[in-house]
C-alpha cells in the first residue's frame, strides 16, 4: 500500500462509528470491498458511489489487501 493510498482511507470516531472509510466520505471500506467481491468494477462501483473515485476504489482494496496479511481469520480446512 503506497503512502497516497494510505491517505485516501481515513477514520474519525464521528464519522460511520470509526470504521474505515474513503477520505473525504462516509463510504466504508468494506462496502467498496463487498461490491468487489460481487464482481463489480471500479467504474461501476463509482457510478454507485459517486463520491468515490477508481484511485478511492484501488486505495480500499490494498487497505484490505494489507489487513488480510495482519490479521488471520479462521478458515475451513482444506481437502
């Protein structure tokens, strides 16, 4: 995660109860995240969203991206 993108994600207690959002926004990361687990692309995610831009888009997927290598979450086993 470059620094640029770090500063486009923000969080402040006040706004969505601190959860991560793009900077300048009250979009949470993890909607952004969601929409591109379903396959959305970043054009269409800013459509949706207007207030976010492809840079926003592609600033929320290497937050998560950075988290996933933090943080384990239990998975299943494989087979």
């Amino acid at each position: 995660m470059t620094a640029d993108q770090l500063e486009m994600i923000s969080t402040n207690p006040g706004v969505m109860h601190g959860q991560a959002v793009i900077a300048g926004t009250r979009v949470p990361v993890s909607v952004i995240l969601d929409c591109l687990a379903a396959g959305m692309t970043a054009e269409e995610i800013t459509t949706e969203y207007p207030t976010v831009t492809v840079a926003g888009v592609r600033a929320a997927a290497a937050y998560g991206a950075a988290l996933a290598r933090e943080e384990l979450l239990p998975l299943p086993q494989s087979r």
